[in-house]
C-alpha cells in the first residue's frame, strides 16, 4: 500500500477497475500518510475524513457492481482552498474570510464529485492568490519538496505540496498569473493552467476574474487530462501515441531568457537538446510586444484585484500580510480609464501574438528565471520580497496575459520546470504535445 502513495492516478484507477486496489483501503492509506506527515498542518488547512471515507465507500460499492463513472473514480484528491465546499471553512489563506463556511460546493467540486472524487481536504495558499511564491505568514507556507528552507510555489502551494509530499494523488488549484504553473515547476509536478473562462468559476472565490482560471497540479500529463475532463466533465483526451517526432516549436527569446540563474538556464538548455534528439523541431521566435504587455499586467491585475476586494481590505488592512497588502493597493493608483485603455491595447497585443506564434505546436520558455527563493531572506527583505515575487511570475504571466493555455513539465532537473504555451481552448492538442515532451524527457 505504501506504493500507492507515489503512484499515478491513471494508474491507480486502473489497479481499482482490475480489483486490486480497493477505494476504501487507498483512501485510508492517504489519510494516515497525511496524520503521519510532520508537514501536515502547513499543508492542508482542514482534513475531510468523514467526506473522503463515505465517497470512498460509495466508490468502492461502484466499482464492485462494475458502475465506476470515471477511470479515476475512487481516487483521492486535495483542493486549493479557495474552492467552496459546503460545511467546511474556505478562508482563500486570509484571517479576512475568517470563519467563511459555504452551504454549497463549488461547480467544479459538484463536477468531480460526481464522478468519483474523493475529497481529501483543502490545501493551504498565498493570501487571497495574489503571490507566486506560497510564502503565506497569516495562514501556513507549504514546504517546497527540493529546498527545504525554501518557499513552494504559489498561489497553489498547498496543492503542490500535497503531491510532492505523497498526501494526494492530484491536487486542484487556480492559476491567475502562474499559481498552478510556479509551484508545479518548483515541485517537480505537471501543472495546467487552462483558458480563461473554459471551466466554471461559479464558487471559486475569486481575485481577478477576467485572469482567473482552474487546472490540476498532477504527476503525470495523463493525470492533468484526467482531471481536466473531471472538472469540466468533458470528453476523455486521447494521447495514445504522441511523439516528438515532426512537432514544430518556437523558442521564445523575448523577455524569457534574461536574468535566468544558472542552474534553471543549464536545464533549459539541455532539455531543449533532448527534444530535439527526439525528432522535435524548434526554432527561435521573437515577440516584441511581450515588452509592451508587460507595462500593463500592473494595471490590469493589480487594479481588478484591488476593485474586488478594496471594500474587505480597507475595513481590516491590519489582518493582511504587509506584501499582500501594499500588492493590493497599488490597484487605487489607476482610473477606470486607464484599465479600459490598457484592456484595448491588451487586446491589440493579443493579436500580434496570435499571428507570431500560430503554425506552431507550442512556445517553449523556462516555466520561472528562479529557483525557489529562501522563505527567511523573504520574511526578512522586503525588496528582496518585492524583485523576486515579480520575477518568479515573469515567463508565467505571458501565458495568461495572452489568454493562452499552458503546461508546466518536470524537466529532470530539481525545481526547473519546462513551459509550453498553445493557443486558447486547444487544452487538447496541448496535452498531447505535454505527453511527447514527457515520454521523450523520461
């Protein structure tokens, strides 16, 4: 059972449909991983025992009446604490929502569960999202499973950590600028950041809504297609023979590739060398006005971010971690026109980078210049702070101020993800690519 512990969902799935793993006996499994874990309360801010045990036993009862309603029914899973699950605190890692219990699911949580998820708990994050690092003072900062004297990644931290450390199969988080993509990376996981607005938000608290999307942080791209078609109940994406093998990539070099540390350039380096290798043409794209959207993401996020949540803020600043706050803040130095102004030439943006990158099976670009930054030098400086919260979700951000889709890919080499950016609502065809990139990277 122990190996259970490390194994896929695909895989576990199909060791329950063939009768040799039971839901009930996998389920425990995960439970006492979690009251064994000494990490275990900076990882999951509640435990649903009673919840996972009783979708366990109602999945084990299908699956021996040969009525299984998903290949990964019966498979445990944790859940980002900003998705709304009815008589459990969704607090979003903010003393702010404090005492905040909904009456109802989520709609993707009501989606999965319905097809057989079993819900482990909720996971720990950045306060209200808004921080690529998962350094989280007011509620719990997550381990990172390489450093750890470091930070995990964020905003999804809790959910990364959850299946790096073994305590979930698959862990569902959201990802406004990065907060699947930067703790994937960091954690040696597949995480997939989806089109905006693609699956529902209805019960997701929310932080920019036109930027906000949901996708799983997983061990395998199987595991994200999996969960993709969960969430969404969608049809199940086939990935069955994807290969390298004629693939064409562009190689951004705009932006991606300055101020990279050392170790993360050697390992994009190499790994682009091992695509190749494996039949995977790639060539170098530049994309001039990746420059010009990055004038506005602070215009665009921080003035939506402050909108939706000004009115709690102000009534409690003194409940905010200082960053998180003075984040939020920067929002009251834009008008209402500047917003509408930088949405139009946004959207002009848009367009040049459609054209540029269409004809391509994907971008290619590190999936962070960084290795995850020492969580005391970040408590303790705050430009320290400041520099590396911006630059950890530089090559990330591309992807959602694009509106496109997104994969971070485990490299082989600690804590440096590998990015591929495809088209909007082309999750498919992504995944697929995922899967070469993955076969050819084992």
């Amino acid at each position: 059972m122990e190996s259970w512990l490390k194994m896929s969902a695909g895989d576990l799935g199909r060791g329950i449909a063939a009768g040799d793993i039971s839901p009930r006996a996998l389920t425990e499994t995960y439970l006492d991983a979690i009251a064994a874990h000494d990490a275990r309360d900076r990882i999951y801010t509640v435990v649903t025992k009673e919840r996972a045990r009783s979708e366990a036993d109602a999945a084990e009862t299908r699956a021996k009446l040969g009525q299984r309603r998903s290949l990964v029914d019966g498979v445990p899973i944790s859940w980002k604490d900003l998705f709304d699950s009815a008589g459990t605190a969704t607090e979003a890692g903010s003393d702010l929502l404090k005492g905040r219990v909904p009456t109802l699911d989520a709609t993707v949580l009501q989606r999965a569960t319905a097809l057989g998820a079993v819900c482990l708990g909720k996971t720990h994050m950045s306060e209200l999202a808004f921080s690529g690092l998962g350094l989280n003072p007011v509620k719990e900062t997550p381990p990172c499973i390489n450093f750890p004297d470091a930070v995990p990644g964020g905003s999804s931290s809790g959910a990364a950590a959850s299946v790096a450390h073994g305590l979930a199969v698959c862990g569902i988080g959201s990802d406004t600028g990065g907060s699947v993509r930067i703790p994937a990376g960091w954690n040696d996981l597949v995480g997939l950041k989806t089109t905006s607005r693609r699956i529902s938000t209805d019960g997701v608290v929310a932080l920019c809504p036109e930027f906000d999307t949901i996708g799983p942080l997983a061990r395998t791209v199987e595991d994200a297609a999996l969960y993709l078609g969960m969430v969404e109940q969608g049809q199940s994406i086939d990935l069955k023979g994807a290969r390298l093998d004629g693939m064409r990539f562009a190689a951004l070099q705009t932006l991606v590739l300055d101020d990279l540390e050392p170790e993360v350039a050697d390992a994009y380096a190499q790994t682009l060398k091992r695509l190749e290798a494996a039949g995977a043409r790639i060539e170098p794209l530049e994309v001039p006005e990746v420059h010009d959207s990055v004038a506005l993401e602070r215009i665009l996020y921080t003035t939506e971010a402050y909108g939706m949540w000004k009115e709690q803020i102000e009534a409690a600043p003194e409940l905010m971690f200082a960053e998180i706050l003075e984040r939020f803040r920067a929002g009251a130095e834009y008008s209402g026109a500047d917003y509408v102004a930088a949405w139009v030439k946004m959207r002009e943006i848009r367009g040049a980078w459609q054209q540029a990158t269409a004809g391509y099976d994907g971008v290619l670009l590190p999936t962070s210049p960084l290795l995850p930054p020492n969580l005391k030098r970040l408590m303790e400086d705050h430009a320290y702070f400041t520099h590396v919260n911006i630059l950890a979700l530089r090559n990330t951000r591309i992807g959602n101020m694009m509106g496109s889709c997104g994969l971070s890919l485990p490299t082989g080499f600690p804590s440096c993800g590998l990015q591929v950016l495809a088209a909007p609502m082309t999750e498919e065809a992504l995944l697929r690519v995922g899967a070469a990139i993955e076969s050819a990277l084992a």
